[in-house]
C-alpha cells in the first residue's frame, strides 16, 4: 500500500508533506473567507487546538478546537434547509469544529460556537448553529486563566 | 448598487435559478421569500458577517498558540 503525500506551503509552518486523508473539501468555503481546499493539521491526537489550513492560499490557516473539550453542554442544532444541503443526517460520524479568535492573553481567547465547521468524509462545511446560547465569541478561559504555556 | 421597485406578490431574478419575492410591506419591515438551489447557503447579511469577522480573526493566529492546556471545567 503506498501512502501518497501532498504538498501544504504554509506560511506559518514551511512546507509539509501531509497525507492525502488529511484534506477536507469545502464545496462552499468557509463563510466570509472562501476557499475550497484545506488540510486538518494537528501536532497530536489529543492537541488543544488544530489548525485548518488551506491548500491554495499559504497565508490561511484557522486553529480549531473541539467544541466539548471547553464547552460540555454545547449543542449543534441545524435548520432543515441547511442539514439538507449538506446531507448530514445525524452527527455520529461527523467531527465538529469551532474556530478560535487567539488573543495575547488567555482570558482573550474565545471560540465562535454559533458557526461550527463539520466535517465528515473528507467533506467540510461552516453552519449556522441554531441552538440557543451559542454565541460568535465565547471565551475558552473565563477567569482566573492559566499562564500561557507556550 | 441596482434599485428596482416592486410590490409584494412580484419577484426578482437572480440568474436562472435564485428567485427573490416580496411578499408583505408592513411599517418598516419588509417580508420576502428567497427561492434558491439547495447549494446555495442563504444567510442573514448581520450574522454572514459576524462568522466572517470571526474567521478572519482567527485566521490572524500566530503559529505558536499554546499546547496541552488545562481545560474548563
């Protein structure tokens, strides 16, 4: 079995050689941004933060999280219209995604949980989560954060 | 930016496939139905455009986020 490679230019992390299983296909882009092609990069099985990266722009690059992993009561809930066009019937096989807007400071760091990015065999997309309380910025590190271990 | 009047019951035409009516004026408000190809993601431009501030804010990450942090409880 040969195990094929593609090449990710990143801007952030030089040039890698990523496995083909690595690529998630975006046939509407991420909202706002576009993009049809990105890699899921992750340093380890169990990273923090994973980092969605595109395979056309080497510039752009989203780090991700596990929504659950800060969050252990959220819920995606998709309009039917929108679960219809993406063909997800339930979530069981499919990963979710939050994007993460950094900031210099743990207590600045904050997860958009009103537009999570499913991805299920190799395709992706950004929906509009319908569930109460999810909103746009919600801190990962309320208070009393940790000091950044970086 | 193109103008056109219409009254509620008339329709625009996106290309072939993406249908816009008007269908009720009431004060300020204004109801319409979109009629779109189920590929096509219909946002609310308001919220379209918070999830576009957020991803181009995330994407303003540096490569050197932390690791192996702690998690809320």
């Amino acid at each position: 079995m040969t195990t094929e490679t593609i090449t990710l230019e990143s801007t952030r992390f030089g040039t890698l050689e990523i496995p083909h299983e690595a690529v998630v296909e975006f046939p509407n882009g991420l909202i706002g941004l576009g993009g049809r092609r990105y890699a899921l990069l992750a340093r380890s099985e169990d990273a923090t933060f994973v980092w969605l990266h595109s395979l056309e722009d080497p510039d752009l690059a989203l780090p991700l999280t596990n929504p659950w992993r800060f969050f252990t009561t959220f819920e995606v809930e998709l309009a039917d219209d929108e679960a219809e066009r993406i063909g997800v019937e339930g979530i069981d096989d499919t990963a979710v995604y939050v994007t993460v807007r950094a900031g210099e400071e743990l207590e600045d760091f904050s997860a958009n949980l009103r537009a999570p990015i499913l991805i299920a065999q190799g395709a992706g997309h950004q929906v509009i989560n319908q569930a109460p309380d999810a909103p746009v910025r919600a801190p990962l590190f309320a208070e009393n954060a940790p000091e950044v271990a970086a | 930016m193109l103008i056109i009047t219409r009254r509620p019951g008339e329709k625009v035409m996106l290309g072939d496939d993406v249908v816009i009516e008007v269908i009720e004026v009431s004060g300020s408000s204004v109801r319409i139905g979109i009629d779109a190809p189920r590929s096509v993601p219909v946002y609310r431009e308001e919220l379209w455009r918070a999830v576009k501030d957020e991803n181009e804010a995330a994407a303003k990450a540096k490569a050197d986020l932390p690791q192996d942090l702690p998690v809320k409880q």
